[in-house]
C-alpha cells in the first residue's frame, strides 16, 4: 500500500491535538489503576475480611469483568449520542467507584468500589472518537501514542507505586485515582477538539453487522488472547526474577528499560513499515514474537533462570506487544463499517477486558495446581491459535470516509 506526498502521511495540527489528548485521558484513567496493582494484594489483606484470599482476588479482578460486559454498550451508546458526552459519564463513574474505594471500611465494600471503577467503560468510545478524528494513513500512528501513553504509565507505576503506598495507603491511591479521573473529565471538555457529528443517530442493527464481519472477529480473538497471555505472565514472571536473584524492589530496572526500548523499536519499524505497505508482515511477526517469548520462558521455567535472559525475553516481548497494541485497534477502526465504529470498538474492548480477567483468573489456577510450565505452554498454544487465525489476515487497503 504505498504511500505518495509526504503531507499524506504527516498529522494534521487538528489530528496531533486529538491524538494527545485522548492519550492523555487514557494515561490519566490507566496511571490511577497501575498505581493500585502492584500492592494491591499486600494491602487488601489489612481490611476487615482480607484473610479470604479469594475475595482478595475478586476485588482485584471484578475491574475487568464489569468493564467488559460494558464495553459494548457504552460503544453503541457513543454510535447514537456522541463519543464526548459518553466519555464523560464514563469518567464520572469511574471517579465515583474511585472514591468508594477509597472510603471502602472492609473488603466487601473494596470489591464494590472496583466494580464501579469497571462500569465506567470509556475505552470504546476514546478510540472511536480519535478514529473519527484522524485519517487511516496516520490511524496506527495515533493509536500508537495511546499504546506508549498507557505502557509509561505502567512503567512509572511500578516506581510510583510502593512509594506512594508506604505514605497514603491503598485508600489514598484510590483517592488519587478519583483525582486523575477528574483531570480526565477536564481534558474531555476543554482540550479534545469538537467531535464530527455523521455517527450520531447511526442505522440500528449495527452490533449484528460487527459480529458477522470475519476480519473484525480474528482482531477481536486476538486482543482476547494477547491481554490474556500478558496478565498470565505476571503471574509467574515476578516469582522467576526473584528466583534469578532480583529483589521485588528493583523489578521496575527490568521493566522500565525493555518498555521504553521497545518504543524506539516500535517507532523505528511500525510506521515506515506500514507506509511501504507491509502492515500484514509487521503483524505477523509481532504475533511471532510473543509466541517465542512464551516458548522461552517455558524453557526457562523448567531450570533456575538469569535476570539478563528474562530482561532479553521481556524486551522481546514488549516489541511484539507494542506493536500489536497500535496495530490492532488502528486495524479495527479501519475494517469497522463507520456507522458502527464504536459497536465495533465496543466489542473489541469487551474482548481486551475478558482477556485480562481469563488470564489473572487461569493463570492463577494453572500456577497453583500445575506450575509456571504449564501457565507457559498454554500460553505457547493460544499464541499458535491466534497466530493461524491470523494468517489469512489482509490490512486495508482503501481508506473509509469517516
């Protein structure tokens, strides 16, 4: 798919104004609920009821359940009343679930929060709306800048995190988690450019032509089974760097330098790639990639591993992963039928959620009764799964009026 005039390929001021500001929301809502996760498991049990450990689990993994199931119709919601108004109730909500987070007094009143936290599913309508707002020749690249926003995110958390934790507790991260989400609403109103108003009052009956489309559906088994396979891994993956010698506290200069590698990475093959027309082979090979990552963590599983073979593993990964993030709602956006956009988008959320919670639920119970090897070669079989599914892939090759 080759590209001609440089202007082509080049963000308009209107496109970068959009692509940073929903990136932004997104690096908002994503820093608040990082900031939670790493100690989320150690301070949960100093509740009232955090002896029951599997009440611990289903506060920490109710977030991605709700979220899921609401994806969609906050999607289809954003189809028929516009993207910024649904983003905002989004926001509202999960403030709201924040806040009650923060006050929860016990464990069950945690697990309410969290639930209230997913129901504000915004994530189909921010990438609806910078679908809307950019062109297909530069699509992947704004995806990419909420795929970076979100992977810093986790990299600075994983600082932030214990930090923060020693001085407010896990009621005071939820308390700033309530904050940023307010930030979010500010940057909705006062810096997002106005939407385009075509997918307003959209036909019904657009969620039965998303379900139908074969190209959408391989995209959507694929997020499922990427966010899977990556929340799996950090249920063993931390075990084995303290295994290789790496204390809990320094995990973050492993992390930090295979994400931020990865982007340069990322930036450096992605785009000119995808411009020379070789969008399905950079997908391919991401895919590729991640699947040999799970490979070698099942070799290395099986003997006492070294911190520099997983940090050369997870920055192999992260190049895979990142990649993949940008290119496949990019992708989605692109094949979804406009008048259905968020549908789409709604229900490729939907299957990005229900990825997280299989994996943190699975992976758990494959490491408990079975061991990391097992977690690893499951893992290795869905990526092989996902990567035959997605060989028939084609990348588009006409641009959609939005």
């Amino acid at each position: 798919m080759p590209t001609s005039a440089l202007p082509d390929t080049t963000m308009t001021p209107q496109e970068r104004r959009s692509s940073a500001s929903l990136a932004l929301i997104f690096a908002l809502r994503m820093l608040g609920l990082f900031l939670v996760l790493p100690v989320f498991a150690l301070e949960a049990r100093r509740y009232p009821g955090g002896d029951d450990t599997a009440l611990v689990g289903l506060a920490m993994g109710i977030y991605g359940l709700t979220q899921g199931v609401l994806q969609i119709p906050f999607g289809m919601a954003s189809d028929r009343f516009g993207r910024k108004p649904v983003m905002v109730v989004g926001l509202v909500i999960f403030a709201a679930g924040s806040a009650l987070a923060a006050w929860a007094p016990s464990l069950p009143w945690l697990v309410a929060g969290r639930a209230l936290q997913g129901a504000g599913a915004i994530s189909a309508a921010v990438t609806a709306l910078l679908a809307d707002q950019t062109r297909d020749v530069v699509r992947t690249k704004a995806m990419a800048l909420i795929g970076a926003s979100i992977g810093l995110m986790f990299a600075l958390s994983l600082v932030l995190s214990p930090l923060l934790a020693a001085h407010v507790g896990l009621h005071g991260l939820f308390a700033i988690t309530a904050a940023l989400a307010l930030g979010g609403i500010a940057v909705v109103l006062w810096w997002v450019p106005p939407e385009p108003t075509q997918h307003v009052d959209a036909a019904r009956g657009g969620l039965l032509e998303v379900l139908r489309h074969p190209a959408l559906l391989r995209l959507d088994l694929g997020v499922f089974v990427l966010h899977a396979v990556q929340l799996a891994m950090w249920v063993a993956l931390p075990a084995m760097l303290v295994q290789a010698g790496l204390a809990r506290d320094q995990h973050w200069q492993v992390y930090l330098p295979a994400v931020l590698a990865s982007f340069v990475v990322m930036g450096t093959t992605l785009f000119p790639l995808e411009k020379r027309g070789y969008l399905r082979a950079v997908f391919l090979c991401a895919v590729g990639l991640v699947t040999l990552v799970q490979l070698g963590l099942l070799v290395l599983s099986r003997a006492t591993p070294s911190v520099a073979l997983l940090a050369t593993l997870l920055f192999v990964f992260f190049c895979g992963f990142n990649v993949l993030e940008a290119s496949q709602p990019s992708l989605a956006s692109r094949v979804a039928p406009a008048s259905a956009r968020g549908a789409a988008l709604g229900v490729y959320n939907t299957l990005q959620s229900l990825g997280f919670f299989a994996g943190g639920a699975l992976g758990g119970w494959l490491v408990k009764w079975a061991g990391p090897q097992a977690l690893f070669a499951t893992s290795t079989a869905a990526m092989l799964v996902w990567l035959a599914v997605a060989w028939p892939m084609r990348a588009p090759v006409a641009a959609r009026t939005a």
